[in-house]
C-alpha cells in the first residue's frame, strides 16, 4: 500500500469517527470509546492537512509556470518556490510516518539498568564496571539522575554486578536499547605478553515499575533475610540485614543487601521485582503486536551480542544497524554514546512505520 493510499484511508477512518460519534451521542459509553479512537487520530489528521496544503501550493505555482502569459519576473518567484516547498514535503511526510508508530509500552518511564560481568574472568568484570561508569556518565550529559541501587565488587576493581534506577524525561525510550551483550576486545592490564583478549558484560534495562503498574499478591511471595556477604566491616557478619525476595510464580528472585537497614533493602529488592515483573509483561505484549516477527532492534534478548568494543582500534560497532565509530574514548565518557542509540531510535521508528504500513496493507487485502 502506497503512503497516499494509508493517508487516505487515516482521513476516512477519522471522518468515519466523527459521524458515529454524532449518531452515538445517547449512548455515552460507545461515544467514550469512539472519541478516544478519534482524538488518536487528530494529530495525524492535522499533519496531512498540512502536507495537503503544501502540495496544492506547489500544483497552484505549476499551474502559473506552465501558463505562457505569466511575466518572467514571477515565473522566477515562482519556480523558487516551488524548490523550497518541494523540500518540506519529505519532512512533513517523514512526521506524519512518526506520528503513525504505535507507542512503545513504557517508552516514558525512568529505566532500571543491571550490568553483570560475563565470560572473560576479572577481565570481563573490569570491562563491565566501564559500561557501568559509561552509563553514569551518559545520565550526567543527558541530566538524568543515576542512583545506584546496589554495586558488587569482585577482585582489583571489577564489577560483579550492579544496578542503578535512572530517572529523567523518557530515560527508557533511549535506554532500552542498550539491552544485551556487550563484547571488548583489549589487552588486559593482567596480560604481560600483550595478547588481545574478548571478553562480555550483559546489560540488562529494565522500565521502572511504580505499585499501580504491577499488581503483586504477598502470598506470592517468599522473603527471606540474610546476613550481608562481601564488603562491609563488621555489619557484614552481625545483623541479618540482606533480603531475598522470590516471586513464586515466576520463580523471580531479587536479592538486596547494600543497605545497612533490611527494610531499605526489602523496599530496593520491590522495586527491581516489580520491574521485571513489568518488563516480562511489556515483552509479552510487544511480542503478541508483532505476532513472530522479530525486528532486529528491541527484543531485549540478552543472548544477542549487540556491540563490540575494539581498544586498540579506538572504534565501537554496533552490530544491529551495522554502525560503527572510531569515538571509542568519547563514547566511554558517556557523550559519545548519544550518537549510537540516535541512530538505534532513528532505526527502529523506520522499522516500525514500515511494521505499520505492511499490517495497513495486509488488512486492506
């Protein structure tokens, strides 16, 4: 189906609306329903309406070059016109496509984001803690806040795992591509012979859920507290202060003891539950819109290698749209990263306005 064919259908549809919803003013619960389905549809409508104007001005000025008795002086008003609105019409059309996207369930909640050190030894855990310092600085440019919800260290300096709850203006639109496995490839500063090793960290990125976006049942629920291992002085081995929370139904668990007090650790060890709990809930839905297709961005599968960072070339690839800048430094300290996950949410809106016009054609057919 061509994009004037689907525009026109959109102007049809919200026509449609508005006389249902004048012959539905009796009965309020249908006339709710249709309004809503209207006012979706608003904001595209005027966006044609726009894109219409533009193209009847350029047929208008056409119509003037192609009459001999129009003066020269005009013909060249006009035909430079017609250049400058010729330009916009790609980008009105370009907006209205945007405009057409389904949103993305959670697109504008703050986003809770894991990183574990994969295969690679301490090398691996040493490259996870970078990501980890990456994304805080990433929050710092973007002006999120970065809270740190719990930070495990193994030997010299590297990260077990770690998480941290990143709240701004639509953190997880942006971040929830970084879901993954994410591969470097560098000498390590353990490695004497300078061979380049490869080692991985997962990323995990998760929407924040808030107590009204997940309901959990107390009974599903098994809680058990611990005294603290690891890091910590004397707290560590004398108060039972660490929770474990497992979500029976999912088998689920949660284990928080970076807090000195067990109820600041229990209400942390909720917060990532009620998370994941979100987040298997939002890919659930995502994969019954997109029936099996899979898109090469945003299945959150965290089998898939997503990006390899290669030290002594200086460059960063991603390996699902085939990006690759020789930034690595900048990327590191956070700023340059901005530029990779652009190109990821400028990939995914033309997979899912392309997504958008083949389920528009194949109900047409």
């Amino acid at each position: 189906m061509s994009f004037e064919e689907i525009i026109n259908r959109i102007e049809e549809r919200h026509n449609s609306l508005k006389m249902q919803m004048l012959d539905s003013a009796g009965d309020m619960e249908n006339f709710i329903k249709l309004s809503k389905q209207f006012s979706e549809l608003e904001e595209i409508v005027h966006g044609i309406e726009k894109l219409r104007k533009v193209q009847q001005e350029v047929s208008e000025l056409e119509e003037t070059l192609a009459d001999p008795s129009t003066d020269d002086d005009f013909r060249e008003l006009a035909a430079e016109e017609i250049e400058n609105l010729k330009i916009k019409i790609p980008l009105l059309k370009k907006e209205i496509k945007i405009m057409m996207i389904p949103k993305e369930v959670g697109d504008e909640k703050n986003a809770i984001t894991e990183v574990r050190a994969g295969t690679g030894g301490d090398e691996a855990g040493l490259f996870a803690a970078n990501l980890f310092r990456m994304y805080q600085k990433y929050a710092e440019f973007r002006g999120w806040r970065f809270e740190i919800l719990y930070y495990h260290e193994s030997t010299i300096g590297s990260l077990k795992e770690a998480a941290a709850n990143i709240s701004g203006n639509g953190v997880f639109s942006y971040l929830k591509f970084e879901s993954g496995v994410h591969r470097v490839q560098r000498v390590p500063v353990t490695e004497s012979s300078g061979r380049v090793h490869t080692s991985t960290a997962t990323v995990a990125v998760l929407p924040e859920a808030e107590e009204v976006d997940v309901k959990i049942d107390e009974i599903d629920l098994r809680i058990d507290v611990m005294r603290a291992s690891g890091a910590g002085g004397q707290h560590v081995n004398k108060t039972e202060s660490a929770v474990r929370i497992t979500h029976i139904p999912t088998g689920i668990m949660v284990v928080q003891q970076d807090e000195r007090s067990q109820h600041m650790n229990r209400l942390r060890a909720m917060k990532i539950l009620r998370s994941r709990l979100y987040e298997m809930e939002r890919q659930k839905l995502h994969e019954e819109r997109a029936g099996n297709r899979r898109s090469q961005i945003g299945t959150g599968d965290r089998s898939e290698r997503i990006r390899t960072y290669n030290y002594s070339q200086g460059r960063v690839s991603d390996h699902r749209i085939g990006l690759t800048l020789y930034k690595l430094p900048q990327i590191m300290e956070g700023e340059g990263l901005d530029e990779i996950i652009n190109a990821l949410m400028e990939f995914d809106r033309e997979e899912r306005i392309a997504n958008f016009c083949s389920m528009e054609a194949a109900e047409v057919e």
